[in-house]
C-alpha cells in the first residue's frame, strides 16, 4: 500500500535538494513562452538554459542534469535537434521531460514524436488530448487520433485520459502528467489527483509549457514520478494563492511568479491530493 506522508517526505526533499543545488534543467522549447519557461524555473530554485542546434542540445544533454523538449514551436533544424538530444539522453540515461503540444499539427512535428517512442521520456506532461493522442500515435492501449486536439488546448476530459496515461507510464518506465482542472499523475502503478491552481491558467500563456519547465528541475534530483507530482503540486499551491492575489491575468502570472519562488517544501508537500492504486 502507497505511503502518503512517504510520498511527502519524498516531494520535501525534492524542494529542499532544488533550493541548495540550483541544478541545471535546459530547454528545447516554444518560443512563444520561452521566457516564462525559464522564469518558472529559476523561481523554484533551478537554472535555465534554452537552445536549438543539435551540439547544443547534446552539450546540455551530458552536462546539464535533466532536459526539457516542448514541441510547441518547430523549426526545420529541429529535424535534427530533438531526435539527436533525446537519443544522446536515452543513450546516457539521463532524465528528460517531453511535452508534446500541438500533437497532430504538422507532419515533422508528428515525425519527431514517433520518434521518441524508442527514447522513453522519463516524464511526459500534457493535457488529456495530447495524452490520448500521444499514446495513439505510439500504438497504446487508451489512445486514440488527434481529432481531439485543438491547438494547445484539450477536448478532452482529464479523467478520459488515464489509460492512456498508465499505458504510457508502462511503456517508458517513467512517469506522465495530465494538466487539467484536476491534475493527474501517474507511474504506470499508482495515480495522484493533485488540487488548486486557478481559472487565471488558461489565461495566461505558458502555464502549462513552463510546468514542463519545471518538471525538469525536480527530475534532476528526485525519480521522475516525484518529479511530476512536485511540479504539479507547487503549480497548483502558487496558482491558488496568486489568485488571491490578481486583478487579472496580467497580475495574475507576476503574482504567480513570486508564489512559485515563495513556496516552502512544507507547503508544496502538503498541497491536496489522492491516491489511487492501479
């Protein structure tokens, strides 16, 4: 039976290791939120550093402690970039985090994440859509196509997405994080339902991108379903008590910003959540 308060004790130590190291965490990312990406990640403690080309994706690759890939924004050198990048962290067996926006959208962009079956992201993040997309496109149980996706944003439920999300967790050995009004994360074994966040996330650009982000902070030092769940849930405790804060969207992510850098491990630890055993 899963222990909650060693759950927590894990998520603390996670917080704690993140705000004495500052590790590294680099980004192959969306251009349209790459500053907040970055922000995020220096807010709860790590260090950014995004690129493009493939020597510098393989660079932070062996040097930097977990990678970020967010498909959110290709271009054609990324033909190159991200199969290389995440090969070389299979290969080295570092951790790496994938979030697959805007699956469907293209063909190079539906191309490179066919690719990445065989690399197995130690966490994928998305929302319900991109989830049940991904895990069609690689030939999972749970998965369908991608009329559900619409853009950046899901169509689906995130309860609809959690046999896709445990079959995918099966298949990477990693872990998967579903963003939604209620989050899931799942090992493939066990499901968290975190709570909190706010209505201001979907008015905002980013939140979800720089999740990712930070994700990949915590995958430097903590296993990769500790990971998503510490992410998730200092995502949601921020995203609550910025919104006690705002006037708006605008106020809402400098609020935001300053609440994620605020968070004690204690707090984050302590954000509400479920246990439900596979």
């Amino acid at each position: 039976m899963v222990n909650k308060k060693d759950i927590k004790n894990q998520v603390i130590k996670a917080v704690e290791t993140v705000k004495q190291t500052n590790p590294m965490a680099g980004s192959i990312t969306n251009t349209v939120t790459i500053n907040f990406v970055a922000n995020a990640q220096l807010a709860v403690g790590g260090a950014a550093a995004m690129v493009y080309f493939p020597d510098e994706g393989e660079f932070l690759a062996k040097a930097g402690g977990a990678t970020y890939i967010n498909m959110g924004t290709i271009f054609p050198i990324y033909e190159q970039t991200l199969p290389h990048t995440a090969k070389v962290l299979h290969d080295t067996g570092k951790p790496w985090v994938l979030d697959p926006v805007a699956i469907g959208i293209g063909a190079l962009r539906t191309q490179l994440l066919q690719q990445f079956k065989e690399y197995k992201p130690s966490v994928i993040r998305g929302n319900a859509s991109e989830i049940i997309a991904l895990a069609g496109l690689w030939g999972l149980d749970g998965g369908t196509g991608v009329s559900n996706v619409r853009g950046v944003d899901s169509t689906d439920s995130v309860i609809a997405a959690k046999a896709a999300a445990i079959e995918l967790a099966k298949h990477t050995g990693g872990a998967v994080a579903v963003s939604g009004k209620t989050d899931l994360i799942t090992d493939g074994s066990i499901i968290v339902f975190s709570y909190g966040g706010s209505d201001y996330m979907e008015r905002i650009t980013g939140s979800g991108c720089s999740l990712g982000g930070v994700v990949a902070v915590y995958a430097t030092t903590a296993s990769p379903f500790i990971a998503a769940l510490t992410a998730t849930a200092v995502y949601n405790l921020a995203g609550a008590r910025a919104e006690d804060k705002a006037n708006g969207p605008g106020s809402f992510q400098v609020q935001f910003l300053d609440e994620l850098y605020k968070a004690t491990a204690e707090d984050i630890a302590n954000n509400p959540f479920e246990i439900e055993e596979v």
